[in-house]
C-alpha cells in the first residue's frame, strides 16, 4: 500500500470518526462502538482481499499509553476543585475505590470458578482491568446529564482509571519472581515519591511555561509531560498521577498559588496556557480514540464470541458489575441513582492493560472474547440508559414549559373562561 492510500485510508477515518460523534450526540449511541464497528469491518475487508498480516500490537500499544495520558489530562483540565464541591469529590472517591476492589474480586472468584489454571493472584491481575471504569468513553457520553450528575462520573471514572492502573502494577510486582511482602512497602514509598515528583514538576512547568512567549509552546509542554510519565513507568512509579497533578494546579491555579505563591503566578499567561492546552488535548485525544479503537476492532477475533464458556464468564462478570454498583449507589447515593448506576463502560484502559500483562503471567484458557463480549456490553447497557434518561429529561422538560406557560397568561384570558356551572345548592 503505498504512503498516500495510507494519507486517504487515515483521513476518510479520521472524517468517519467525527460522524460518529455527531451521531452519538444526537442518538446518545457511544462512538466507541462505531469505532470498534469499523475495525471489525476493515478486518474482513482485509481478509477477503487477502491483506498480509500485520503485527498491530506495537501500534495499539503506543496510541494506548498516549491516549490514556491525554484523557486524564483532559479530565483533570475540567475538574474545579472548589469548595462546595468536596464533598462530592470525595464520595466519587470512595465509590470509585470501593467498586474497583469489590468488582475486582468478585471477577477474580469468577474466573478462578470457571476457567482452569489461574491462581488467585493471576486471576485478580485479569480481572483488574475489567473491573476499571473507562473515563475515554464516559467523559465525551456524559455532557447532557445534570451538572451534579455529569461531575460525579467525570470525578468516579477519573479516579478509577489511576486508581485501577495502580492496583494493576501493584499486582503485577507481587507477582514477579522472588517479590515478598516488601512489595506492599514499595509500592508505598513509590506513591509517595510520585506525589512528592508531581507537586515540584507541575509547579516548575506552570512557572516556566506561563513565560514563554512563543505561540509553539502547547505542544512541547504535552510532549514533557509525556516524557516525565514515560520515565516515571520505568522508574516503576505511579506516574499517571503526574498527568493528573499537572491538569488539577493548572486548572486551579488560584487555589494551589495562595497567599505569597501568588506573586509568582502570571493569571492572564495560565489562563491562555490553560485554554490552548484544553484545545489541543480534545482534539489530541479525539484522534488517539479513533485509531486505537479502530485498531482494536481490526485484531478482535468475532468467533471467540461462541464460546459458551466466554458467554458464561462474560455475564456472570456483567452481573456481578450492575449489581455491585445498584448495591453501593442505594447506600451512598440514596434513591436518585438513574442513569449513573448503568454509566459503567470498559474501554480503552481495559484494553491497555490486558496487552500490558507479563507474558509469564498470561494463561492459555482466558479468551479474549470475555473481553470484547464485557466492553461491548457495557457500551451497549449505558447506551440504552442514557437514552431512557434523555427521554426522562426531556419529558420533565416539556411538563416544566407547559408549566411556565400556563402560569403566564394573562388575567384577561383567565377571566374570559366561562365560570363553573352553580351547584344544586346555589339558590340562582
């Protein structure tokens, strides 16, 4: 294929992809599923035409770890850490933490129950990432919920996310050879030091950037924080929370420059920093969506899909998921708990961290149609909930017009209406 029918190929998808969107604002139908479509698509187009095969791990690889880092800056660029708001904040915490370790070990006896050869280690290491909530596909779903509603999945699905690839690696380095309990210290010390890296990193950058006066500036600062995360993956840190330190001081600069660190803060330069790098990073994560989950349906194998023992796995995993989640909402939430119960897709994390399991750690009898069946499933209940909601809402939407509008007619028409018929009572 030479370079230009891969220019065209890329375009028109990239074309395809904003179709997508469009369609999934106005039907609430999540463009992943269109994407994942596509692939699959592409896939048998390939096969009737005979395309060699293409190693397209490396590719997936990549277009993961960069899309992962944009969405949680992305995220955090939109998260206002304002007072009123903590206490929500905080719930979203809990829930997020609480549903990840609970549908991580729920999942784990799951396929510990069913499929053979898995210790109990091996199977909380792949059930980890089926049990992280996907902030590439709630985050762009979520935008006509009610504000209250729409922050809690951005705060719940952001904190799962780094809360789920955390618990992976943690996972992952007891389970190297000749790991003991000192692991669980290290693992600590490691966050520690993350936390320690990403206040002095994400300081020293707002400071420099905010003087720079040169328009090609957005660009290199995603380019370092790329670097800094990348270092801090082989520094075997938690450096997602890099990422998301950076886009919470520079989104709340007023809040993280107080009292005599103002002086050193430049408002109108973070402002415009601000505003660029929220640019850039949609659109940046925008076109690492597309491709990663084009690529993604490109490399499914559609009759794993068949298997009773995926179909079984699958659904008791699905159950597990809706019905943890009823169970916690009820308890922390109360009764208003619609659509946001059923807001649970797996996605691009999920994906990410199965290619990323150790190959001494993988097992032969996990199919990987558990987890097509399980992102594709869950893709397809928030889809059906977000339309029940949005009809919900625009119902309510048009009692309250009509509401409106009969209470502001004037006094002269109310008064022109004929008067109720006298009663039997009434002497006239």
């Amino acid at each position: 294929m030479s370079a230009y029918s891969l220019v065209i190929a890329a375009s028109v998808l990239v074309i395809l992809s904003y179709f997508y969107n469009l369609i999934a604002k106005r039907y609430n139908i999540p463009s992943v599923l269109m994407l994942i479509l596509t692939g699959i698509v592409i896939k048998q187009a390939m096969d009737y035409f005979e395309v060699g095969r293409i190693d397209w791990f490396p590719y997936l690889e990549i277009l993961g770890i960069v899309g992962l880092i944009m969405i949680v800056l992305e995220a955090a660029l939109d998260l206002k850490l304002e007072r009123q708001k903590m206490p929500l904040i905080g719930l979203s915490f809990v829930i997020a933490l609480l549903g990840l370790l609970v549908a991580s070990v729920v999942a784990a006896f799951i396929i510990m129950l069913i499929l053979p050869d898995f210790s109990w280690l091996n199977a909380m290491i792949y059930a980890v990432p089926l049990s992280i909530l996907s902030s590439a596909i709630i985050i762009p779903s979520v935008s006509f919920l009610p504000q209250q509603k729409k922050e809690f999945c951005i705060y719940e699905s952001t904190f799962s996310d780094i809360l789920g690839i955390m618990f992976f690696y943690f996972l992952t380095s007891l389970a190297e050879p000749g790991s003991n309990g000192g692991a669980v210290g290290g693992f600590f010390l490691s966050l520690v030091i993350t936390i320690v890296v990403s206040a002095v990193a994400s300081y020293g950058l707002v400071y420099v950037f905010q003087n720079i006066k040169t328009q090609v500036k957005t660009f290199l600062l995603i380019a370092i924080l790329i670097l800094l995360y990348a270092i801090g993956k082989q520094l075997h840190l938690s450096s997602l929370i890099i990422i998301l330190v950076f886009g919470l001081v520079i989104s709340n600069s007023n809040l993280f420059f107080p009292g005599f660190l103002k002086r050193f803060l430049k408002e109108d330069s973070v402002k415009s920093l601000f505003h660029e790098l929220h640019i850039v990073t949609g659109e940046t994560a925008f076109i690492v969506r597309t491709f990663f989950f084009i690529i993604f349906g490109v490399t499914i194998v559609l009759s794993s899909l068949l298997s009773i023992k995926v179909i079984l796995v699958s659904a008791l995993i699905l159950a597990s998921i809706y019905g943890l989640r009823f169970v916690m909402f009820q308890l922390f939430l109360g009764k208003d708990i619609y659509p946001e119960v059923y807001v649970a897709p797996r996605g691009l994390i999920t994906v990410l961290l199965f290619f990323a399991i150790p190959e001494e750690l993988q097992v032969a009898s996990f199919d990987n149609g558990i987890l097509l069946f399980v992102i594709i499933a869950t893709a397809l209940v928030m889809t059906w909930a977000m339309i029940k909601a949005n009809d919900r809402d625009v119902a309510v939407e048009v009692m309250e017009m009509l509401g409106k509008k009969n209470a502001a007619k004037p006094d002269d028409q109310q008064e022109s209406m004929p008067p109720p018929p006298p009663s039997q009572d009434d002497p006239h």
